[in-house]
C-alpha cells in the first residue's frame, strides 16, 4: 500500500518532512534537558532507566532514586513525551516514505515497509508511557516492569532500524561516489 504522504505534492512531502523533523528535534533536546536531573547512579539513563528496568526492583531502586521535585519532574517528563511520541514517528515515516521513491537507496520496498512500521513506535511508546506512570504511582511490579522493558525494546529496535534506514540512504549516493562505482552496482 502507498504510504499516503506520496500523494502530496513533492515541495509538500519535503516541507511536511521539515515541519516534522524541526519538532521532534526540538522536543527530543527539551526533553532531555528536562530530564537531566533524572540522571543519578541508580538511574544512570535518567529516564530511560525506568524504561528499560527489567525486573520490579530495579524499577524501585530507579524510582527511589527520584524522591521529591524529582519524581515530579518524571512524571512531567513522561507527560511530554506524548506529545514527542506524535511526532518522531510520524518525521520518521515521512522520511522513509520520501526516501523509498529515491532510486538511490537501492530497496525501496524495505524503505516503504519500514514507512508504515515506523508508525508502530507511537502506541509502543504510548503503552510504555502509561506502564511507567503506573509504576510511578504504585510499587512496580514484575508485570509492569517486564512489559514495560519489552515496549521500549521493541521501540528502540524500530527506532534504530528506522535511523539506520535513513543515514544509508543519505550515505549511499556519497559512499558509491567515492568507492568509483555507479548506482545500480553491486
């Protein structure tokens, strides 16, 4: 199935691309800047620890670490990333979209397959979001912090499988150059 943002005009596509990309970007460096204070020896990923904790105790120990204006500032910071997770999946499979027309990159097909997984990032995260606020909440439990770690996992495979995606079709048409060789070339 043709991913829909291919039937928008191309000067449209690339804005659209830009528009997205600009506020991920912006909302990825807010974030993180936000979520600074998280980072601790328990939490040494900041927020990203209480994503991927893997059991109930190290979900506990993560939590603890951010007694007072810092538990808040967790919560704030998983509260944003909903409106983050709007928008780095969708710049996501925009770019994969836009890029699986380009006969540079040599598969489009996986570019285009990977357009319309790269959407799947947004509930993953969206459940992951409402799993570490429960957490947060509550004590953790093994439940929670096991379905949480898988979540994330899936997410982060997605993500860097959709980055990786995106920087070799940008390198190729470089590497190629450079290796004297032509498109179309093994």
């Amino acid at each position: 199935m043709r991913h829909p943002v291919l039937r928008l005009g191309l000067v449209t596509r690339w804005l659209l691309l830009l528009l997205l990309t600009a506020a991920a970007t912006g909302m990825f460096l807010h974030l993180t800047a936000h979520g600074e204070v998280l980072t601790n020896p328990q939490a040494p990923l900041g927020i990203v620890s209480l994503e991927l904790p893997l059991t109930a105790e190290r979900a506990a120990a993560v939590i603890a670490s951010w007694e007072g204006e810092r538990r808040d500032t967790a919560v704030e910071n998983i509260e944003l990333d909903f409106l983050f997770l709007l928008l780095y999946p969708l710049a996501l499979s925009v770019a994969l979209a836009v890029l699986s027309e380009w006969r540079t990159t040599g598969w489009p097909a996986l570019y285009a397959g990977m357009s319309w997984l790269a959407l799947m990032m947004l509930p993953l995260d969206a459940m992951e979001n409402l799993l570490m606020l429960q957490m947060l909440d509550e004590t953790p439990s093994a439940l929670t912090a096991a379905a949480t770690t898988l979540l994330a996992a899936f997410k982060f495979l997605l993500l860097l499988a959709a980055f990786c995606l995106v920087i070799r079709a940008l390198l190729r048409p470089v590497v190629l150059k450079l290796l004297g060789r032509e498109l179309g070339q093994a």
